[in-house]
C-alpha cells in the first residue's frame, strides 16, 4: 500500500502508475489526502480558496516552480490525473472543502472510478489543507481519520476494528463517479 498527504499523495498516486506499468511491485491500496493531481490552477477551488487557508494559490504556483519546469507538467509522472487510470489499486482520496487542490482531488476519485477501480471519496467538510494532520488541535477530523485508518486496514488486508454505530462507520461500498461528483458539490 501507498499513502501520502498533498505533495506525498502526488508521489503516491504516480508510484501506483508506474508499479502497474512496470509489473510491480504489488500495490493493494492507495490513500490519498489532498492530493495533487494535476497542473492546472483553472479548477474553482483554486479561486475559492486562494488565500485565507494555509495553502494559498500563490503557495501552489510557486512549489510548481519548485518541483519541475512547465515544460514537463502536463507529463503523468508529475500530473497523474493526466495517466491511464485503469488496473490501479482501490484508493480512499481525502479532500478538504477549503483547500485549492479539493477539485483536483474529486477529478482524481471521479476519474479512478470512471477507470473501473474502486474508490472511495472522503470530503472534509468545514477542513482545511492541514486540518486532518493537526491531531489534537482540530477535534472535528477524528471520523475522518478513523475512516482513513480503516482503508488502510483494509488494504493490509486486516480486519476491521470498528463496529456498526461507531464514529465515522461507513459501508465500504465503492461510489460510482456520480456520487463522489455529488458529494463534492
């Protein structure tokens, strides 16, 4: 399994591709939260949430310009929203409302289960960029957390610790591409 946060997730959902194209090694989920998925910084949330969030448009633009030369942006390897999608491990991608790269998220989750891979979608409602890594400071991102420890058991292949009427229970049932849309709005 691969899991990483923002810049991480990026490297986690390229690692993915390149595993199912190089015939491995074997990958059986991946977790990705606030994801960057691709280059563009047209999507709304870019506008909605340019300033005022901890991640800022500008913070974006300029570790872009950091990581590699817009020449090579479009190239899956960096936007891996732009790869084949189709044979990658299921995936829980985390989004937060208040994030510039929420919208990238939800076209990454549409597009992976569009490509047939299971996938499920966690919109943090009221969070921020940041907000699910502040462990004891933003008390609200607990279900949230649970959630993404429960995908991580399951893509360990190890039983669920949780029961039915606990935080954050979800069925585990794969959203299709218009439910995450839906959820998004």
């Amino acid at each position: 399994m691969v899991a990483g946060w923002s810049a991480g997730a990026n490297i986690a959902a390229v690692t993915c591709q390149l595993a199912r194209d190089r015939g491995g090694p074997q990958i059986s989920g991946q977790l990705l939260v606030c994801p960057v998925t691709d280059c563009t910084f047209d999507r709304p949330s870019y506008n909605d949430n340019a300033t005022g969030y901890f991640l800022t448009r500008s913070l974006m633009y300029w570790f872009w310009d950091l990581y590699c030369s817009p020449a090579d942006r479009t190239d899956p390897r960096v936007s891996p929203l732009r790869g084949k999608l189709e044979g990658l491990p299921q995936a829980l991608v985390t989004t937060c409302e208040f994030d510039p790269l929420r919208d990238e998220g939800v076209a990454y989750a549409q597009a992976l289960a569009a490509a047939g891979v299971p996938v499920e979608q966690l919109n943090g409602r009221g969070h921020f960029h940041s907000s699910f890594t502040m462990v004891d400071v933003v008390i609200t991102g607990v279900s949230g957390r649970v959630q993404m420890a429960e995908a991580l058991r399951r893509f360990a292949g190890l039983a669920s610790e949780r029961r039915q009427g606990d935080e954050g229970v979800r069925t585990g049932r794969t959203a299709s591409p218009r439910e995450i849309a839906s959820a998004a709005e």
